[in-house]
C-alpha cells in the first residue's frame, strides 16, 4: 500500500499593499512559495495603506475582521507577505491565538527542507538562530509580559538569558565552521584560476530552468524538481568546446524582495557569482511580459546588493521550446541579440556553447613548444594549467606540443616557443 502524504496545513494569507497595488499580482509568489513549504492558502486578507501599522501591523479594523476570518476557515496558521518585527509578530499570535509565519521565516523553512550538503545545512541554521534571537520567549513568555518586578525573577528569566547566550555562542561556531569552509572553497577556486579556466554562473528567479540547462550544458545530474529554492548549494560542472574546458556553476535562484539576511546567510552560495568571469542570467521564455520583467528586475537588484552588477551579463531566455514563433519574434525585439534556448530538448544550446567560446576566445593563444627532456618539470607544469593539448609528439630535441596557453603564462614559456609559433604569435 502506497503510503499517504499529509495533508497540508491550511493558511491564510495577510498582506498590507499600497493604494493600486493587485493582490492577485503582489500575493501569487508568497501563495507559492507555502505551498512549496507544505501551506495551502485558503483565503487572503488584505489592507491597502501607505504603510504597515508599526505595532499591529494592520488597523483596528481590519484586526477583528482578520480574526473572524482565520476562526471562520479553520485556519492553521497566518501566513504574512511581509518582514515582521518581533513586536508585531508578537501581537499578531496575542490577538489570533495563532502561529504567525512571515515571508522570512517561510523561505527558512523551504532553505531548511531543501537544504543538503553540511554547508548549506549550517548557513540555514545560522540564518534561524539570527532570525530567532531577537523573537526569543519560549514557555517564559509570561514573565516576559510581566514587565519586570515582583514575582518576574528567578529561574524563567535567567532560563530565558540562558537560552540567548546558548543560541550567541552557537552562531559564533556556525561562522567559525562557515569560514572554515569558505577558505577550502576558496583555495579550490584559486586552483581552477590558475588555469584561466571559464567561470561561469547561472543566475536567475527561482524555477526558471537553471539546474535543467546545467544538466543539459554540462551532463551533469543536478535535481531538477519544480519547487521554489530546489537548488541552495553552489554546485559546479564543465563542458568541453573546441578544446577548452569551461566551469558552469549553479546558485540558488532569487525571488522579490530577498531578505537582506538570506543575502548574508547564503552569502557562500551567492560568493560563486561574485567570483565568476561571466554571469548567465536565465530567463523564463514564456512568462507574460509582466511577470517576466518583474523577475528580470528582482535579480538585478539581488545582483546589484551582492555586489555583482559590473560583471559581464548574458541574458538567456530558456523554455523557448514552449513559446510560438510570434512570441519568439517579440522577445527578439524586446531581448535583440540574447540566445533563445529550450534546455529540456537541446534547442539553440550549441549555438549558446559558440557564443560562451567567442566570448573567453581571447584568453588563449594557439602555441607550439619544443619542451627538451631535461627540462620536463615544464612540461608538467604546462598540463597543470589545465591548458588544452592539441597534439603532442616525442622528437629527439624534446616533446613538441601544440597547445592553447592562457595568454599570462606566455612568457613563463617563452624559451620554448619554436620560430613557427613565435611568428605567428606575433
């Protein structure tokens, strides 16, 4: 018997928009993203003002009607398209009697569920406890509320500190371990530097294709399942094109409004676009224009406050596979000159390949060197860079290469650089 999925956890959802704003338009990414988390929303709720109200979040009014709806639905939790404070959060579950999720904890705990390497396992946990600390109150929430005086110290208090001071020295180790690690990664990426090898990131609005165009770039086997944040640790692959090699990475994919401490605590994720060559910023084909100018702009502002808007950008749209040949034309007018590409059937990505391979083609320069034997610790060296050998032949003066050789290491070899390739060098 095939066992059964639980059933998932009725929400409503909670929203303060500005005057004109669409609910439909503002409130289908959070109603996604619970029910990635395992949330189906039943209804909405929502205000239209300037701006939250600083501690009920919204009106008076609006408040009873919210807490005749959640009671009417049978709701499980409140679901809030926005970042709360801790006073706010704290009125909210006060005045409904109920647990109050909002945008940054929902993201959480689809990092937390989809997290699978021991690093990003860690940067989730970091990012809880320093979500979580400010929010502390646990079972001594009644002292809390006491305000101090007779009857408030003693062991739920100091229970309470002692919780805190547990949770501090435990985000100090997470990024003692976190460092640990980013210096390993760093040095793996200062190998592949020496090389001059290709670093190339995917970037993107979370579910529109990247881990699928990896796979199909590369070869590589990432998971590609169709759920918001389905990739949270870098993961690195290459391809091969004319005899060079190139290195694809995959980050995680971005969303409106990307908390700015999710942009710190997957800074490990987020570092693998700051230290590419090259940023391929995948697109969603057949997205309405609406939509599809909304996710353009969302990562550009995620890439901007990481510090990777002056890295050279290569809009591709994917899923073209699935958009008719007038669609096609429009998006050519509105996109001229970035590659359509379907990486479910292969479509366009050679042509993608050859563009990536104009785009590095100055980096190496086509080279023949006669390396005597005596002299073979510089032959070692040469496939060390992980230079592209084209032919090699063992002559009596030495081993004759031909070789595609990053164009800073050319005078390391230039004793060995035969009059042919020096003419045509120059």
């Amino acid at each position: 018997m095939i066992p059964r999925s639980p059933e998932p956890e009725r929400g409503l959802v909670l929203a303060v928009l500005a005057q004109g704003r669409e609910p439909d338009d503002e409130l289908a990414e959070v109603e996604e993203l619970a029910r990635t988390a395992g949330v189906e929303p039943v209804a909405r709720v929502v205000q239209h003002r300037a701006r939250p109200a600083r501690r009920t979040y919204v009106g008076k009014g609006k408040l009873e009607e919210l807490k005749e709806r959640y009671a009417s639905l049978d709701a499980e939790c409140l679901l809030v398209d926005d970042e709360l404070d801790p006073v706010q959060q704290r009125f909210l579950e006060d005045a409904l009697k109920a647990r109050v999720v909002d945008r940054t904890q929902l993201i959480l705990d689809i990092f937390a569920q989809h997290a699978v390497t021991a690093e990003g396992k860690l940067q989730v946990e970091l990012a809880q406890l320093e979500y979580n600390l400010p929010r502390m109150r646990g079972m001594w929430q009644h002292l809390e509320r006491l305000g101090g005086g007779v009857g408030t110290r003693g062991p739920g208090e100091s229970q309470l500190e002692s919780d805190r001071r547990t949770a501090r020295r435990r985000v100090l180790l997470l990024k003692r371990r976190l460092e640990q690690l980013e210096r390993g990664r760093a040095t793996r990426r200062k190998e592949r530097r020496r090389g001059e090898t290709p670093q190339i990131a995917l970037a993107g609005y979370t579910n529109v294709g990247k881990s699928t165009l990896l796979n199909a770039l590369t070869g590589a086997d990432v998971s590609v399942e169709n759920r918001l944040f389905e990739t949270l640790d870098p993961t690195t692959r290459s391809f091969d094109y004319d005899g060079r090699r190139y290195l694809v990475t995959d980050t995680v994919g971005f969303i409106r409004r990307l908390p700015h401490q999710l942009v710190e605590g997957f800074a490990a994720t987020l570092e693998e676009t700051l230290v590419a060559d090259m940023v391929l910023h995948v697109v969603d084909a057949s997205a309405s224009d609406e939509e599809l100018d909304r996710q353009v702009q969302a990562v550009e502002d995620v890439l901007a406050e990481i510090g990777a808007a002056e890295l050279p950008l290569e809009l591709v749209l994917n899923k073209i596979d699935v958009v008719d040949e007038v669609g096609r034309r429009r998006l050519a007018n509105r996109f001229p000159g970035a590659p359509q590409v379907s990486a479910a059937t292969g479509e366009g990505l050679d042509r993608l390949r050859a563009r990536l391979a104009e785009h590095f083609g100055s980096r190496w320069e086509l080279v023949r060197l006669l390396v005597p034997y005596d002299a073979g610790a510089r032959l070692s060296e040469l496939y060390s860079l992980g230079a592209p050998i084209e032919e090699r032949e063992d002559t009596p003066d030495g081993v004759l290469v031909v070789a595609r050789l990053p164009r800073r290491e050319l005078r390391r070899f230039a004793p060995y650089l035969i009059a042919e390739a020096r003419r045509e060098t120059a």
